[in-house]
C-alpha cells in the first residue's frame, strides 16, 4: 500500500468516526399514536416515514415509534394510499408523544372494499413503494473507479461511512424483514382464503374463522403447493377438524 493511500484511509476512517458520533448525538426517538379521523379508534399498518429515508408501521394498538435523523427531518403517514403533510422534527414534542388523526373519508374506504384486489399488482406496487428497502443490502468496503489494470482505483467513502452506521443498518434490516414477513403473511392470506375453505368445509361465521386460525398453513407450504395440494390439504384438515369437535364438543 503506498502512502498516498494510506492516508488516503485514515482520513476517511476519520471523517467516519467524525460522522458517527455526530450522527448518534443528533438521532431523536419520536413515538405516539395514530387514530382515525373521530378519534375513536387506533389504526394498525399505518406506514409512518420521515424525508431521511427511515420507516416503520404501527402496531394493533396504533402505537409507533421511529427515530428519525435529527432535529432538521421530518415525519409523514401513509394509509390506503393517501399521505400526510410533513411534520418537521422541532417543531414536535418529544417527551409527551406526536399522536395525530388521519382523516380518512369512509366513502373513500367502502369504495376500497367493494372494488376487486389482484393479490399479484398490490405486492409488485409494495415492491415499489418500498424498493429501496427491500433491495437494501449490509454495506461493505468497496473499490470506485477501478480501471482494468487496477489505476485511479480508490475507496468509496460513502460505502465506507455507511460501513459505520450500525445503527441505521439495523433499523433497515428489522424493517426489510417486518416487509417481508408482511408479504409472506398476505401471500397465504391469499391462497389460503376464506372463499376456497367455505367451497371445501361449508363451514361460516365463527366456526369458518376458527377453522382458517387452528389450520393456516405456513408460507413454505403455499409456495409449494398446487391449487390441488392445498384442497386436499383443506380436506384432510376439515376431517380431523370435525374428528376433534365429535371428541371434544
């Protein structure tokens, strides 16, 4: 390694470490909850953002948190494909939470239920909204500008800053597999749907819910199975299911 290049590095290790921990002193946890537009009742899977680039969703209670990039960004909603205004940072509360209602019009959400959903263009749209987290990989060392006898190479100090960022590397990877996990969970909600287990059980209301929750089959097993596999895995789970009510009633 010649000089030049040697402090060529330790240059850029320490603007990383420079970077770092300016980085840690300026990150803020911002939490709170999300209503609907009456106030009357919490919204899961509501998308929350912030301009940086970071992201979460609330939980069954409405519940969030996410820490954003510093006192300069911002935090904005998603919900059924509308967005929010963006809510600077300084200009929250971060001690007594940010809790906001998204008014969401009703008409709007009956009209959502009614028209018909292709399972295949909601995950190629999800792919899209969020395409830079999914393809999202851990960074590492990398060469820029290397010719193909090796001159002008040097160190791409944007990957090796990034190589630093533990923090931010772990936030992305718990959201890509919150992502994934999502997508894996509508994708045997898919298959596995309660049209084609009434068509094979007849079963309804309670009982069909019952049913669907005690024999859900797992994300490998859709993958792989045929339309008929998965009939006759209904069946002979329906034959077991009414075995155990004659036992057990």
């Amino acid at each position: 390694m010649s000089v030049f290049t040697h402090k060529l590095l330790l240059f850029a290790l320490s603007l990383v470490l420079l970077f770092v921990g300016s980085e840690a002193r300026a990150q803020i946890t911002i939490h709170g909850t999300v209503y609907n537009m009456y106030r009357t009742k919490p919204l899961d899977g509501v998308s929350v953002l912030t301009t940086s680039g970071r992201g979460t969703a609330t939980d069954s209670l409405g519940n969030y948190s996410i820490t954003v990039a510093g006192i300069d960004d911002s935090v904005y909603f998603s919900y059924l494909g509308q967005s929010t205004a963006r809510y600077p940072v300084r200009s929250m509360n971060f001690y007594n939470g940010f809790d906001i209602a998204l008014h969401v019009d009703p008409v709007e959400m009956k009209a959502v239920k009614v028209m018909p959903r292709s399972y295949h263009n909601d995950s190629l749209q999800n792919r899209r909204d969020y395409a830079k987290i999914f393809n999202f990989r851990k960074p590492g060392f990398k060469i820029a500008g290397a010719s193909p006898d090796g001159a002008g190479a040097g160190v791409d100090l944007d990957e090796l800053i990034n190589v630093f960022r533990f923090g931010r590397t772990k936030r992305i990877q718990a959201f890509q597999r919150r992502l994934v996990e999502e997508e894996q969970d509508k994708y045997v909600d898919h298959r596995f749907n309660r049209s084609l287990v009434l068509k094979v059980t007849h079963l309804q209301g309670d009982t069909l819910d019952s049913f669907m929750a005690r024999y859900r089959p797992s994300y490998d097993f859709c993958q792989r199975a045929t339309d008929y596999d998965l009939m006759d895995y209904i069946k002979l789970a329906f034959k077991e299911y009414q075995k155990d009510r004659k036992e057990r009633p």
